[in-house]
DNA sequence: CGGTATCCGTTATGATACTG
DNA sequence: CAGTATCATAACGGATACCG
C-alpha cells in the first residue's frame, strides 16, 4: 500500500503551495526580482527591466509585475510626467524573498554546466532506442 | 535612455537560464524535489509520489520525473517484480538542490499568509474599479 | 513612456483508455 | 504498479495596433 510522504512544517492540503509556485515559477518572475534586487535601490523603471530582460514581450512584462505587485513583492509608483515614468520596487516582502530566490539562482549558475552535460547524455542514449 | 541592470556573476545571454527555471519553476518540480528530499533515504516509488501530491496526474508525474532525471536531479530505478517497482531518488546534484529548493520552500510557507492577504487587498481594489 | 485590447498559434496539461 | 497513447481543451504568451 502507498505511503503519503510528508513535509515537516508543511500541509499541501492546508498551503495552497502550488498558487505560490505558480508565481513564482512563472516564466518570468525569478528573473523579474533578481533583476530588482541587483538594481540600485531595489528599483527600477519599467523600460530599464525590458531592456534587461532578452526576449520578454511588453505584456508579459506588464502582466508579471501586476502579479508581483498583487502579491505584494513588488510596489508600483507612477510620476506624473511627460513622458511618463513608472518605477518598480521591491517591498519588504521581496526583498526578503530575494535570499532564497539569490541562492536558487546561484546554485542554478553553478550547476548549469552539470545539468546540460547531463541532458546532452540522456538526449543521446533516448536517440539510440 | 534606459540602462540595463546586471546580475553579478550572472549573464543571461552565456547562461540560458530560462532552459533552467522552466523545469525547478514547472508545475510539479519543485512539489517533487521537496518531496523526495523529505522521504526516507530520499527516494519513493511512483504511487507514493502520486498520493502525496494532490491534483497531480499520472501523465504529469511519469513527465515531470523523466524531466528532473534528464537534468540528472533524479535516479529511476527499476525493480523486475510483480507487480513492478519503480523507485525515484535524488542524485547527488540532486540533494544538492535540496538545499535552495528548502529555503525557498520554507519562505512560502511562512510568509503565505502576507501573501494571501496581499491578494485579497489587490483584488477588492480592483474590483472597485 | 508605459501601458491596454485583441487576435491567434503553441504548449501544457487533464481525462480516458489501454498495456507489460 | 507503472506506465504509454490519444484526444480535447485551457492557459500561455507573442504580435500587432492603439491610447493617455
């Protein structure tokens, strides 16, 4: 009979974990708040991050960052100028979040070269059959 | 003019960190990384994986775990039995992961709630709008 | 500049049925 | 038990056009 594997500190049923990962797993999103956290003061205007990012698309840049802001990670300003500029800061909560987003994000630098050579290989052998 | 913001020690051109997140940020990934690196010598059979995350499908799952062995995150091993065994365990870069994936893990679960209130606070003004 | 609205193809994922 | 195959559909996300 299958064992339920658990989670010390941790109710899938209760913590709707997955809306979290959703979020934060998003196609964007890691890349959003590191970006950030590696600005000056944690902000940056909306067209500095869609140069910083290769290949995103106005929309989902706008849509990323509403739902970083919906979350509360990220706090939006707008200045009433001409022409307008519009700047995006981490809040409290996402700087915090920038501890353990910084250390998957450098663990994913580090094991980059492993994790390809490892594809490369499993590519190869599913290729043969 | 914009500027571009810069990660240190990260170039989002060399490293094609999209490759990476698209699999720790998929749907299941992390869900099963976490729970594989809470089992029992680190490893579990399918049907344990399977019961211990609601809503995942049997497709999802078998996907999910081709993919995290293909990065080499993952050992299958098969058991010549009936009825067959089938058994998933952390590599060793693997439980290396573990350790971000944990953090990260444990900020959701303690910030959850902020988040969650966060939420409601957005949509209700939206809504009045 | 920093959006929003719309259209639309691609991909991801679930349901179901079948198999060694 | 642990898959695979097939189908249907929902969600994602890019391109484009337009606006304050």
């Amino acid at each position: 009979m299958a064992k339920t594997i658990t989670i010390p500190g941790y109710d899938p049923q209760k913590c709707e974990l997955r809306s979290f990962i959703d979020r934060v797993a998003d196609k964007w999103s890691l890349m959003i708040i590191s970006l950030l956290a590696n600005s000056p003061d944690e902000k940056a205007r909306f067209s500095d991050l869609k140069k910083s990012i290769p290949g995103i698309s106005q929309r989902m840049l706008t849509t990323t960052l509403r739902n970083l802001e919906r979350d509360g990670l990220v706090n939006r300003e707008v200045f009433a100028e001409v022409p307008p500029r519009v700047e995006y800061q981490l809040t409290k909560l996402g700087k915090n979040l920038k501890v353990p987003v910084g250390q998957l994000m450098a663990w994913i630098e580090g094991n980059w070269g492993t994790i390809k050579k490892s594809r490369e290989k499993f590519d190869l052998k599913a290729s043969r059959s």
